[in-house]
C-alpha cells in the first residue's frame, strides 16, 4: 500500500480507495494537532517533556480510527511531564491464572471498549469532563519476557516504582490478579502498609497455592507487611471462606446484593477511614450475566450497575492505587466484559478527580 501524494489517499495495488468524508478531516488534523495520536500515527512522544497534554476537547471525529489508547488518551511515558496526574498502565499477563488463560488480552479489550466512552463530554452522573481535572496518559504495555514469572514482577515493580517516585498515580489494567501483588509491593515501599478495598468473587488468600498464583496475593501481601488487615474489606466474596480465621473484612456477595449501596459504602467508609487506600476490581465480582469474559467467573455475582454505584460511593477515602484485573476477552459476548472493565476504570478516574476537587 503507497500514500498518495496529498496523503489523503491511500491506493492499494495502484487502485485508488475512496475514504469517507471524517478522513479528510483526519488529515487536516495531523496538520492542527500533531500530539493527536489517533490522528497521527508516525509521531513518537515517548520522551519529549516539552509538550503539554491536550485538554478535553481532544478526540477523533471518528471514535474508532487511530491507535486504540485508553480513553483516547496520548501514548506517552515521560513522568517529569508536570501536567500528568494519572498514568494508565497494562500489563498483558496471565501465567498466574489457575482457572481460563487469557487476560493477557485485558488491556487491549479495554482500551478498544473505552472507545465508546470517550464521546461523552461531561460523564453522566459527574457534571465535569475528568480530563479538564486530570492530566491522564497512557503508558502503554509493561514490558517483560513472555514465560517469565520472575522477570516479569521484577519488570513491573520496577515500573510502578518509577511511575510512584515521580508523584503520579496509577491506574493499572490487568492481566490476571496476580499483577495486584507487585503493584501492592510498589505501593507500600511509597505509602507504607495500606488499606485494601477489594471487589472479587474470591478472597484470593489461599495458602496452599503456588507463588505465583493468583489466587494467593492477598496472604502473601499480608505476610508482607503491605496491608493493614483490619483496615482492608473484600466485596462480592462467594467462594471459600472461614469468617473465623479470616483476616479481612467481608461483605460477601449475597450481602452485597441485597445490602442497599448507601449502607455498603458506608462500611467501607467505616473499615477504611482516613488510611491510605489500594482499590482493586476483580471483574469476576460481577456476576457471570455482567462480566462472561474471565478466567473464573462464579454467578450470583453484583451488577454492574451496582459496581459502579459502590465505586462512586468511595468518594472521599484516600485512593492511592487503583487496578481493574481479569478482563478475559476470548471469554466475552459483545464485549460486555471488558465494556464493564474500561466503564469502572473510567469510574476510577472520575473517582480520583472527584477526591481531587473535594
Ligand atoms: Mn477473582
């Protein structure tokens, strides 16, 4: 395929290819806006400090040309940038999974399913556009060698250890749970032992399962000294659980279901307190209708709607770290799944802006 010499037509095999009327304008706004990189897919931003992050009226005419970016947001990694508040990771992993593999592909479900997102200006319920209160970039993919368990929880502490030390604030899209562990790690060697606010079908503290699993964080980060115990709550747990050993709070899933949202917020307004915060979402806290496409889904799950409410619900608490987990695409139907997973991380965001303002 050659570009034409206006290049604004592109032939293949010497046949021109009549493009609708948006990629005119495509081309007029690699000229008016070179940051833009789903207008201009040859600029490399990776490490140029000199530029200022566009504002909010930022987009595509069409939302599904260009690079697919969470939320549209620039791909870019310079941390000294003083605009950018959050930065927005994947992590492409799924060795820990003990059930289906394939939340590899979480980060690049979400960030095609947060293209029906990003056309709305000012995010209903919120009467604010979250990028006029946050500068939001998105990194792009932790880098690691496939296979590797080992290097890869080198690869990402030491990613979130430069993204902490630079005062900005993590949005990280998983991969399976396990990548919650290294995060947490990252987390405390910034923050000290935190609180932990968890939404997931399973308590993830099995003792008896290998070191890099995902079903084991939540007692390797307590042997760790990363979370505070008494302070952290689990939400939508329903399955194993010994309440009499358990170290963590519970609002297991029937509760959580049939608990009105503004009495569960309140007691993990109540559990949390003031102390520094780690927010993760497993998706499977959804029940299967919500959320199909993950590894080790388990009905009687919340909705998402639910989801949603509990995550605006956490307004005020000190938020310092946040994860959306186990989005599995292979898995979904019509994208649900990983339209839920890129609606609470944009849930996340709105959250921090909200906490930010207050
Ligand atoms: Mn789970």
């Amino acid at each position: 395929m050659s570009i034409g010499s206006a290049g604004l037509t592109p032939t293949v095999q010497s046949r021109p290819v009549r493009l609708p009327l948006y990629h005119l304008t495509y081309g007029l706004l690699i000229e008016s806006n070179p940051l833009n990189p789903k207008t201009n897919n040859n600029t490399d931003l990776s490490n140029d400090s000199s530029i200022r992050l566009p504002g909010p009226d930022w987009a595509s005419p069409s939302l599904y040309s260009g690079m697919q970016s969470f939320m549209g947001r620039p791909y870019y990694r310079d941390l000294s940038n003083p605009d950018v508040d959050i930065v927005v990771s994947g992590v492409p992993y799924d060795l820990a999974t003990t059930g289906r593999s394939g939340a590899r592909f979480g980060p690049q479900g979400i960030r095609a399913a947060t293209y029906n997102l990003s056309w709305e200006e000012e995010r209903w319920p919120y009467n604010f556009n979250v990028f006029e209160k946050l500068g939001v970039i998105d990194w792009g993919d932790v880098e690691f060698t496939p296979g590797d368990c080992v290097h890869f929880v080198e690869a990402l502490e030491s990613h979130a250890d430069k993204v902490l030390e630079a005062d900005k604030t993590m949005l990280t899209l998983g991969g399976d749970h396990y990548i919650t562990l290294p995060l947490l790690r990252a987390h405390a060697r910034k923050f000290g032992p935190m609180a932990l606010i968890h939404f997931d079908a399973h308590t993830d503290i099995d003792e008896q399962g290998g070191f890099y699993d995902h079903g084991t964080m939540f007692h390797t980060a307590l042997e760790e000294g990363l979370l505070i115990p008494e302070k952290s709550i689990q939400i939508g747990i329903r399955t194993w659980l010994d309440r009499a050993e358990h170290p963590y709070h519970v609002i297991d899933a029937a509760e959580a279901n049939d608990m009105p949202v503004a009495e569960i917020s309140q007691k993990i307004r109540d559990v949390v307190g003031e102390t520094q915060a780690y927010l993760t979402f497993d998706i499977d806290c959804l029940d299967p209708a919500y959320a199909p496409g993950t590894g080790t889904p388990v009905c009687g799950g919340l909705t998402t709607d639910r989801a949603m409410k509990l995550i605006r619900g956490l307004k005020g608490l000190n938020i310092v770290g946040m994860d959306v987990a186990e989005v599995a695409p292979a898995y979904d139907h019509a994208d649900i799944t990983s339209l839920a997973g890129a609606t609470l991380a944009l849930e996340m965001l709105y959250l921090q802006a909200n906490n930010r303002m207050s």
